[in-house]
C-alpha cells in the first residue's frame, strides 16, 4: 500500500470527524442558548410610590407693576435709572406740562363765567323775568364747563408720576424726551417696579403630569447662577386658566402655568427672568403593592407583567396607577409575594410561550 495515499485518508477522516464534532457541539449549544431564560425576576412588595415631575420655567416678582399713564405728552425729566430703590409716592418722572397747564386755565375761565350766567339767570328765573328753559341751559352749560375743567385738572395731575409701591426700578425707563402717546392697544411703560424679596417660578408643566401635582408641594429647583447649589420651594397656585386662554398648546400637547413660591431667605440669590430647572414632588402613595417600572409591559391588548408559575413566566394581565420615578402602583392582577420577571428576555421551548417576545 502507498503510504502517502493511507495518510491522506486517516487526515481526511480526522477532519471529517473534527467538523462533524463541531457541528455537533454548535447546534446544541445554540439550542441551549437560545432555549435558556435570560431574565431577573423579583417580588410584588409593598412600598411607597412617589412621583417627580420635571418642569422648566422663568422667576417672577410676585408684585410688580408696569408705570405708564393716560395722557400724551413729552417726558420732561425722568428721575429714575435702572436699579433704583424707590418708595410708594415717589415722584419718578414729569411730563412737560404747560400745554397741560394752558388747558387747565382755559376750562377754569370758561367754568368761571358759565357759573355767573348760571347765578345771574337764578335770579332773574326766580323773578319771573326770563324763561325756565333759559335757566336749564345755564346750568347745563356750567356743568359740562366743570366736567372739562375737572378733566383738565386730571390730566395736569397725571403728567407727575410717581411710583405705586415700594420696589426695585427693572429695566430702563424711557428717557427724558421721548413722546408718550396714548390711544394705542399696548400702553407705553414709563419703567417697572418690582419687590424682589417676593419671587415665584412660573413652571411649564405637561397635561399629563398636572394632576399629580397638588398647592403646597415641595419643589426643588436650580438655577444656572449657582451652579451646584439646589433651592427648595413650595407649589403656591396651579393654574386653571381662563375662557378662551386654558393653558398654552405645543405640538398637540398642553401645558399649564405652576406657580412656586420662593422663601424670602433665599431670594436674594435670584433675578426676575433666570431660568428654573425643576423637580416637583408630586402625589405620594404609601403602603401599596409596588413592582419595577420595567417589569411591566403594554402591547394592544394593555398592561401585563410576567408571573413565574410552575418554573415558568406566564403572562398576566394588571392594572396600573401612580407612576414614581423606578417603580409603579398595581391595582390588580397580581397579591404581594409573587414572583415576576422584572428585566430582560422572556424565552420558552413550551407552546404557550412560543409567542412570548422580547422585554
């Protein structure tokens, strides 16, 4: 026998055994990968649900107060700047008066002889000397010449202006000059004034976190200035909006306004405008069946979680309520103490698993 020739046979019968060997050995240990269960099961217990909201808004003044006023004119002088403190009644700016002034003494001269008239004619009506009608219309005469006058009066008084509160000047006021007219939809402001000891969040909150959210609720709060640094407030109002303005909408989405008061101890480390990032402490559930918010899961037919029966996980249906950060409430479908899958692929070689799908 050719020696090269039985060599090659014994080499080729080798290989021959080594691929079917691997063969082997690849089909059974991807049967058992595949067939293997792959997920981290845990308990229904009892616990605590607590729901953190994540909102973002801008600080406000609490009180605050647009200055214009109802007559047209030129500003005269103003005699505030930007952060200036000022107190209630002060006189902040002028407009120029003397038209103002010249209308004033003409309503007074025209009042005045309407008044003669109207005294002259008293005493001839109450002679007999001219008709009733006569008298009537002197006094009719007179009143609409006080009216103006009165107006006039108003007007003068209104070209001084002084501040309605005590506060904070925010922004820059219009400068001495410029004209200030009126009749139109936006009135001009003069300046701004503020009590910055007295600040509130406006926070944009989703439609859908809304009702989670109740007066009084801890808010915690950063803001870009202090950075590393986190403040505490409190939920003050929630607003329901009014006809025709119930909340503001953003890509089918609606969002309504959160107002969350700001300790007067730590306002000073805040500016009206700053942006506020958030985290509001919504409702809080204690003493309820509670799972991991990755043990349940949605498809068409609703929520269900995955009970371990008999060694296997077999699906069950649940109902859901309040939503914490890791973990949700379940109302039914499952008792305190069942095993559950909470994570990871649920795989079974049984049929009424075979449609089971990935977590």
């Amino acid at each position: 026998m050719d020696f090269n020739k039985y060599r090659s046979k014994i080499v080729a019968a080798a290989l021959a055994i080594c691929v079917i060997g691997g063969g082997t050995y690849y089909y059974m240990h991807t049967n058992t990968t595949q067939t293997k269960t792959q997920y981290t099961t845990g308990k229904v217990e009892k616990g605590t649900v607590k729901t953190l909201i994540s909102a973002t808004g801008t600080i406000n003044p609490v009180n605050y107060v647009d200055i214009s006023t109802n007559v047209a004119g030129k500003l005269e002088s103003v005699l505030v700047k930007e952060n200036d403190q000022v107190t209630e009644g002060q006189v902040i700016a002028y407009l120029d008066m003397r038209s103002m002034q010249a209308t004033v003494d003409r309503a007074k001269s025209a009042m005045d002889n309407a008044e003669k008239d109207m005294n002259r004619y008293a005493t001839l009506a109450a002679q007999d000397a001219i008709a009733r009608q006569t008298y009537d219309t002197a006094v009719s005469t007179y009143e609409q010449a006080k009216a103006t006058y009165d107006s006039a009066v108003a007007n003068l008084s209104d070209a001084t202006i002084t501040a309605p509160m005590t506060g904070t000047i925010i922004g820059t006021p219009l400068k001495a000059g410029q004209t200030i007219s009126t009749g139109i939809s936006t009135q001009m402001v003069i300046a701004t004034i503020a009590d910055l000891s007295n600040l509130e969040i406006y926070l944009t909150v989703d439609e859908t976190d809304i009702g989670n959210i109740r007066s009084g609720s801890k808010v915690d709060f950063t803001v870009d200035s202090q950075p590393g640094k986190t403040f505490t407030g409190y939920v003050s109002q929630i607003a329901k909006g009014t006809k025709g303005e119930m909340g503001t909408t953003s890509s089918s989405v609606v969002y309504y306004t959160v107002k969350v008061q700001i300790p007067s101890d730590i306002a000073d480390n805040f500016l009206p405008t700053m942006t506020a990032r958030a985290t509001i402490y919504g409702d809080e559930q204690k003493d309820i069946l509670v799972v991991p918010m990755t043990a349940v899961r949605t498809d068409k037919q609703g929520e269900y979680v995955y009970v371990i029966k008999n060694g296997q996980p077999t699906r069950t249906s649940v109902s859901t309520g309040l939503t914490g950060d890791t973990n949700i409430q379940i109302l039914n479908g499952v008792s305190e103490g069942d095993e559950i899958v909470v994570s990871g692929d649920v795989t079974s070689t049984s049929k009424s698993s075979s449609r089971m799908g990935p977590f």
